[in-house]
C-alpha cells in the first residue's frame, strides 16, 4: 500500500490544516456522506467520523448486526481508528462508518456512537456486538436504548478460559465456544452441566461474570444469525494496520479505496449470481444438504401449517413448519433460512403437494439475491486528485489545529 494517494501530502499537520477541504470533496464524490468533526476549546483536533452514503443506504438491506471495535493509531498524533460494520449475506465485511478518537473512553465513545445514530435509527432490530470495553458497551447502551448488546463469543472466550487452572485451555475455550452456539435450551442445559462438573473454576466465573443473554444463542433476546464474534472486524483492523502509521488524509482516503474496491468487486459476484434467488453462501448450503435431505423420511402433520415430521437417518425426529419457518432443531429459526428438516419437508412438500413454492421464501428476506444486490447498488467513489478539487474558499480558509502529539504528554507525565 502507498500512502502517497491523491497527491496529497504525507505530513500530519497539512491532513489536519486540509481535513476539511477533503471531508468537502469526499461528500461531493459521495451524496448522501455524513462526516462530522469535533475540536476541543481550543480548536485542536478531537474526533471525526465518516459514514459513506452508499453504506448507510445499503445497510437498510442487511441484517442488523453491527460489530464495533477500535485500533491505536501509530501517527505521531495517536488517538484511535474506530470501525463500525456489518456482514454482507455471504458472509463478507460491509463498513457502515469509521472513526478517529483521541482515545477509548465514554466521553469519545458516546459521541462516536451519537454520530452513528444520526444515520443509522436506534431500533429494537438492531445488535451491536463488541468486546467487553465497559465504556463502549455503556455508550451503546445509553444512546441506543432499543438495541441489544452482545459479547464477541471469541474475545470472550480467551478471558474464559485463563480461569481454568490446570486443565488445559485451548479445550476449555473450545467447549465455551461450543456452549455459545448450542441452538437449543435442552443441548445447552445439558452441556452447561457437564461443563460445570468438568471445570468448576471456569463453570463459577461464567456464572458470576458474564450474563447469558449477551453470549449464548440461546438466551440472546434478538436476531443475531450466525453472528458472534466480531472477528470480521479484526480482519478490517488488519487490512489497515500499515495505514494506522500515516498521516491522517492518507489513512483515510485508503480506507475509502479499499471500500470502493470491495464495492466493485462485490457488484461483480453479485452479477455472478443474479439468476438465483438466494446468495452464494445460503445456495451452497442448501445445495450440500439436498441430496440427504431428499432421502429422509417426511410424514404431513398438519397441511395448514404445512407442518412436517421429519426423521434423521440416526432415527431422531424433528418437527418442521414452513408456514412458521422453524423447526424443533432451532437451527431454522437462528439462521433464517431451513436446515435439513426444514429442506426435507420443502422437497417433500414441493414433490407430493405443490411445486409452486420457491426455497427463498422460507429464507429470511435478508438472503435474497435481489436484496444483496442492493446492498451494492451504489458506487463508492474515492476523492480525486487534489489537482481537480474545486472547494469554496470559506470552507478552505477553516483549518484544524493538530492535538498534542502523545510523546509530548508522555514526557511531560514522566517529568
Ligand atoms: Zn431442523
């Protein structure tokens, strides 16, 4: 990656004197940007956010999970780069908005999530998945009041498993993870108690430190899909990690070519699959389970709620509803689009019953092809040259006065 883009200069002190001549240009390239700027009393440099608006317009597609997490910034000037994101329905990063603030506390995360809620609307849909930051989670929860907040289950998991004494952790943390994603109340109840009698120690800090209903599907009061960890995230962070020691303009602009990057080349798989009705990941599926599925036993229960008894080829059986979209195994109704079951009964139902059912009904609508495709229906565009920046004077005359730079403080701490 280079960071001599746009041609504008790598100095730290011309991208705070320029921001918001860049800031003009970006939203000129992007109808519909919300980008905000905050300086402290003395006019230097606090926060910014940027929110694209192709983004925040294909958000309205999309499941309503968002991941939140923060990386130090490695520019003379510190602070941190904060991004907030979505997952595609295959399963791919969507950056809804990104920010930079002088540090991780409620204050800066409070106005950060403020930002977020002028373009994304608190809504009882909405979840919001982070690691255990107290002041991050504390800032969700008062300014987005109608969302829930749940626990990345991996970053969980590592403080987990560091209680468990002698026993080796790589096994205990891979059995949390395995309790986090049990789909029903019985398989949980049932593991959760061996797991207590296995390791007591780790069985007694889940119970003390952690709520449930931040963790386990199970207990998890909203629609999170496969959602559960923000590791996502953690790949975006990594995808930028050289960009982190820029100046800020640089940084920024290579987060935006990135995005556009990702927005072309997402518009292309899209086109790719525009003659089938659900996306890539969920078709894939689907199609992997249809040959078993095809296979097992299906008996009609009740043909007003097209409700099915399905057994296994172990011999177990299940309950599926495609009026309902759900089955006893709970892995429909988390999902949102049939297990095997559920697939068994759609084949019997479309064979013996009525052909004219199509498998993406019974899918939540957020897997339909047609609806990804508006996800990227936008063009994400970067800021030109400087060389064709056409900014009013009043808003190039305004500049920015750069933070202290952190080894300043630092040595005046020490001193
Ligand atoms: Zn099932």
């Amino acid at each position: 990656m280079s960071n001599h883009v746009s041609g504008i200069p790598g100095s730290p002190e011309k991208s705070y004197k320029m921001m918001y001549s860049y800031l003009y240009m970006l939203k000129q390239v992007n109808p519909g940007t919300k980008t905000c700027v905050k300086l402290d009393d003395a006019s230097k440099f606090k926060y910014l956010f940027i929110a694209l608006g192709a983004c925040i317009e294909g958000f309205a597609f999309m499941r309503k999970v968002i991941a939140v997490d923060a990386t130090s910034l490695k520019n003379k000037y510190g602070g941190v780069l904060v991004f907030a994101e979505a997952q595609d329905p295959n399963g791919q990063s969507y950056p809804l908005a990104f920010a930079v603030l002088d540090s991780e506390n409620l204050t800066s995360w409070t106005w950060f999530f403020e930002m977020l809620k002028s373009v994304i609307p608190d809504s009882s849909e909405l979840v919001f998945m982070s690691e255990r930051n107290q002041s991050l989670i504390f800032a969700i929860g008062s300014v987005f009041p109608e969302a829930h907040h749940g626990h990345c289950l991996w970053h969980l998991k590592e403080k987990v498993k560091w209680h468990a004494g002698n026993v080796n952790k790589v096994i205990v943390g891979h059995k949390f993870m395995e309790l986090g994603r049990y789909y029903t109340v019985d398989d949980f109840n049932s593991a959760y108690d061996s797991f207590e009698k296995r390791y007591p120690a780790v069985y007694k800090y889940v119970q003390e430190h952690t709520e449930k209903d931040k963790w386990a599907r199970v207990f998890f009061p909203r629609d999170r899909y496969n959602f559960d960890t923000i590791n996502s995230v953690e790949s975006m962070k990594s995808v930028f990690k050289e960009a982190t020691t820029w100046a800020l303009i640089p940084m920024l602009d290579c987060i935006v070519r990135k995005f556009s990057d990702w927005f072309t080349q997402r518009k292309e798989a899209v086109s790719r699959s525009i003659d089938t009705s659900l996306v890539p990941l969920v078709e894939n599926y689907l199609h992997g389970l249809w040959d078993v599925a095809q296979k097992l036993s299906v008996r009609e229960i009740n043909s007003y709620e097209l409700k099915y008894e399905i057994t296994d080829t172990a011999g177990k059986m299940f309950w599926a509803s495609l009026v309902e979209k759900s089955c006893t195994c709970k892995v429909w109704d988390y999902e949102k689009f049939p297990c095997l079951h559920g697939l068994a009964a759609y084949i019997y139902f479309t064979t013996n019953v009525d052909g004219g059912l199509n498998i993406h009904e019974l899918c939540s609508k957020y897997y339909w092809t047609e609806l990804w495709a508006l996800a990227y229906d936008r063009t994400l565009c970067v800021v030109p040259d400087m060389s064709s920046w056409n900014v009013p004077d009043q808003i190039k005359e305004v500049k920015i006065i750069p933070p202290d730079r952190i080894r300043r403080k630092g040595r005046k701490r020490v001193g």
